[in-house]
C-alpha cells in the first residue's frame, strides 16, 4: 500500500473513532509500527491529527465536510455561520442550487426560508434539515453512505445529468498553491460533478480555512467564482487570493 492510500486510512479510522492506536493502525494496514508513527508525523505536519501516547488523535472535529457520526461540531459555529448568511444572499427564488456536505453549508440549510427553490444535497445531516421545509424541492443522488455523506459512481452519474445553477462547495483546507483540499478520495469524483456541471460555484468556508491544505485537491482556485468567509478573514490574506486570481468576499 503506497503511504497516500495508508494516509486515507489513517484519517478514515481517526474519523469513526476519534483516537486510534498504534498497533491498531499497523494491525490493520499490515505495516510496522515504525511505519505507522512516521505516517502520523506526516499527518500532525498537515495538522490533520495530533500525536498522543501510543497513537493519534483527530485534530478537529470535522474534515471537510465529513462529519463524525457522533453529529454535527460546533467549532467557530459564529464564523460558520456568518459565512453562511453570506452565501445566502446568493440564491433567488426558484434557483436550482448544490449543496455540498459540510457544517459550514449545513448552516445554509438552516436558514434556508421555506420558499421556491430545489435542492441538490449528499449530505444526510442537510437532508433532515430540508425535509421539513416543503416548498423547498429537495432532490437526493443515490450513492453509498460515508459516514454523513452518500458518494460512489451512481451520485456521480446522477449529478452530471443535472442543470445546475449554483453550487455551494465546503473544503478541508484553501491555498494560493493547492487550491481547494480534502483529506481523503471518497468525495472527490462527486465534488468534481458537482462543481463541472454547474453554471456557478461558490466556496463557503470559515476563514480559520485559508493557508491550510489536506491530501488531496479537489479544485484549483481558478474553478470557484468566489470564496465567501466570515469577517475574520485577514484582509492582506484575502488580497493574496485576489492577487491569485480569485475574489474572496468577508464583509
């Protein structure tokens, strides 16, 4: 197994469990231990995890959008929030919009008024928001579930047949160099679909986000139409982005 694929492992298990040890890692990825504890220090590089006692712990309580199945973390709820309300202002009436999986989009459908619009959603927390709220045309890809989230080829395909107008995309980490992050493969084919076949897309993110980077990248700055935040956004960090070449909006 090459280290990537080991460091999706590792991440996986830390998300189901929160804490996992040593030789429960080697146990399963058939691996040295000395192996392992070098992994773990690639990943508290990252700051995916941090390093305990005889193995790892989840360094926060969501990775990009996937939610621990222990339910939805409250972490920079007020940032999370702001940058929602934000997001908001982006939909009309009768829209077709994505929401992607995520607490940041998860806000949105909070606060989503009970009106005419249809909604494209992975994410069960964001469902059994929605599901309440008839007006609102709620429309769920098929999929196998991932914690929180349904993926696989059958979303995919789904969500290439769709016309899409607005898309709401959540991410692990924004960089000027890596662009839009997640730390694991499951989601990327179905991010991908998503942000390919709609007419706008929108990055919804806190701003604790920027200058942090997961595995894998999933989008390159230039494919979102903007970054919206919250207004604790560093005002030279969201000029670097505008210099980049992409607007980021926080007030």
């Amino acid at each position: 197994m090459n280290p990537l694929r080991r460091y999706e492992n590792i991440m996986e298990m830390l998300l189901e469990r929160k804490e996992v040890t040593v030789s429960e890692l080697s146990e399963r990825l058939s691996v040295t231990g000395k192996t392992i504890r070098e992994d773990l220090a690639k990943l508290e590089e990252k700051g995916l995890l941090l390093r305990v006692h005889g193995g790892a712990m989840l360094a926060q309580g969501e990775q990009l959008g996937i939610l621990t199945t222990r339910g939805p973390v409250h972490k920079h709820q007020s940032e999370k929030a702001e940058a929602a309300e934000r997001a908001l202002r982006y939909i009309e009436p009768h829209d077709i919009i994505a929401l992607d999986g995520g607490s940041t989009t998860l806000e949105m459908a909070r606060r989503l008024d009970n009106g005419p619009l249809t909604v494209i959603t992975n994410d069960l927390n964001i469902i059994s928001e929605l599901v309440r709220k008839d007006e609102i045309r709620l429309v769920v890809p098929g999929g196998y579930r991932v914690r929180n989230m349904l993926a696989g080829p059958e979303a995919v395909t789904y969500i290439r047949t769709l016309n899409i107008k607005k898309a709401f995309i959540s991410s692990t980490g924004v960089h000027i160099q890596h662009g839009f992050t997640i730390y694991t493969n499951d989601l990327i084919d179905y991010k991908r679909a998503i942000i390919e076949t709609s007419a706008a897309v929108y990055a919804v993110v806190d701003h604790y986000k920027f200058g942090q980077s997961a595995l894998r990248t999933f989008a390159g700055l230039s494919e979102v139409s903007r970054i919206l935040t919250d207004s604790g956004c560093d005002p030279e960090t969201a000029a670097a982005f505008r210099a980049a070449g992409i607007e980021v909006e926080y007030e």
